[in-house]
C-alpha cells in the first residue's frame, strides 16, 4: 500500500457527510495507481461505537475507523483529536493528512516528488496563529517566547504564510501534510507533550494542534519542506500575487473559513449541497470558486 489518507472527524451528520464527498472526490480525481485507504479518528466525549450503521455508504469501502481515548478528548478536545492521528498504526508507505471540509480536485503524486528523504511536507499555514497581539507585539516575538519557554533554540523564520504573507517557522496548515511512515511514528511519540507545552505556555488557544506539531518538529530536528498553494487551496479570498495561478493547478480545495460556502450549514447534507449547487450563480464565480463549484458539483452527482 503506498498511501495512508487520515482524516479527523466528529462522530456528527456533518462529518459525515463531508467525509463522504471527500472519500469520493478522491475516488474521481486522485491517483489511479496507487493503493490506498482513509483512516478515520473520531473524537467525541463519549465512548466508542460502530459507526457502520450510520455511514452505510462507507461499508466494503477502504475505510478504517479508530477512536480518540475519551479521557485525551477530555483533555485536549477536536484540537486533540487531529494530533492523534499521528499515534494511529500506520501500514502505509506514506501517511497523508486531510480535513473532512476539503475536496480533491486532481492528483497529489507529485507531491511525493517534492518529498526529499527525511521530510515532512504541507502547505504553510495561511497566517499567523497569534491573532491576539497587542501594541508592539509582534508574531516573531511570541514564537521566540513559545521556543524559549519550551526548552528550544530561537527559531528560523524561514516559511512564508500561504495566504497573508510574513514569516514564520515550519509552521504548517495540517489539512495537507505528508511525510514517510516512520517520521510520523516519530512525530506521534512526542505531538501531546508539545500539545502540553502550547497549553502551559499560551493556555488553550486556537491552532495549538499546529503549533504543537511546528515544536515537535523541531524538537526531532526534522527538516520540513513547503508545498505550492495548490495541494491545500482556500477558496476564500484571492491568493497573493506569487500565488495567484496556483487555482489552475489546486489538487486539493479547502473550503474553511469562506464568505460562499458554510461548511457546517450548506455541507451539511447531500440536500443542503444540492441546494447550494441550485441557488448559488455560477456564471458570478471565477479562479478558486469556479473550480471549487465544478468540483463540487461533479462529486454530487457522481454520489
């Protein structure tokens, strides 16, 4: 087998539904010729149960089911719930991560090539983490404050924001992220205390799944490699010029945080997609969006 594609998800009609047009966005526009299959985490509070009666779809499908331990749920919520993935038992050459709220739009064998030996790969992550700043704050001086309290050199501030521009270290976007089975299992043995830190040191805010991840990184000394825009496209607002082609390309669309599709609401069901398809006007849309809509579009129907 040459692909793990782990996705996290809540064991709600939502992530459902999105796992669903995910799954068969890939069976139509990824890679023919390699073997894969989805793993997929679930974190709630709750206990495990089968999920098969719920997701009838997803039975004789290549598709494995693993639960987050509720006491780590408890803990760590949906933030932990996506770090797990990096604990799971992994088979497969390559472990690939993905969000429930994407769509493959081609496929990503070349970001295999991208891979040198030793890496980890994604797309960085569209802008800081630290929306919190105040006067005379800057983004460098937290992320050396989250090194420093961390036990860890200053950081090189050698990534760029994929979306907004400005510096940082490795510090990913995890909705796309590959690298060699083995680095994974690494990343896996040391991602919750690094999870631990984020929360010591800056309390439980948002992203600390990926700035745990960007710790651990360089707690292993791994070095990390950036991927083009278009394995971890936005559909939000227009790309940055250095970017801007990239939509022609996108092999994966991340529909998050846009102003003319909710995840949550018009995702929600094939009903509610359908309706999206039927209200929203095409001709208007273009780049990003109008891939995004065709894509879309072509999954429903196939479905």
């Amino acid at each position: 087998m040459d692909l793990e594609l782990h996705v996290p998800i809540s064991p709600t009609e939502g992530f459902f539904n999105r796992l669903r047009y995910l799954f068969r966005s890939w069976q139509i526009y990824g890679d023919r010729g390699l073997g894969y299959r989805f793993v997929v985490t679930v974190g709630a509070d709750q206990e495990p149960e089968d999920l098969l009666d719920r997701v009838p779809w997803a039975r004789g499908e290549p598709i494995v089911w693993r639960w987050f331990p509720r006491h780590l749920f408890r803990r760590h919520s949906w933030w932990g719930t996506i770090n797990d993935r990096f604990r799971a038992d992994i088979v497969a050459d390559y472990f690939v991560t993905l969000d429930a709220d994407m769509l493959f739009a081609g496929p990503i064998a070349q970001a295999l090539e991208l891979l040198p030996n030793g890496r980890i790969a994604g797309v960085p992550a569209y802008e800081t983490p630290f929306r919190d700043l105040g006067p005379g704050e800057t983004s460098a001086g937290r992320w050396q404050h989250l090194f420093a309290a961390a036990g860890l050199r200053s950081p090189a501030f050698t990534f760029v924001h994929s979306a907004a521009g400005g510096l940082s270290p490795a510090y990913f976007n995890n909705a796309f992220l590959i690298m060699r089975r083995d680095i994974a299992h690494r990343l896996g043995a040391q991602i919750f205390d690094e999870m631990d830190n984020c929360d010591r040191i800056l309390g439980h805010m948002p992203f600390r799944d990926q700035l745990a991840l960007t710790l651990a990184i360089c707690r292993i000394g791994l070095k990390a490699a950036a991927l083009p825009l278009r394995f971890n496209h936005f559909i939000g607002e227009p790309a940055p010029s250095e970017f801007r082609e990239e939509w022609r390309e996108a092999r994966l669309l991340h529909y998050t945080n846009n102003n003319i599709f909710n995840s949550e609401r018009d995702a929600h069901s094939p009903a509610s997609i359908a309706a999206w398809l039927r209200e929203i006007d095409a001709n208007r849309l273009d780049g990003i969006r109008s891939r995004f809509y065709e894509t879309l579009k072509n999954v429903h129907e196939a479905l």
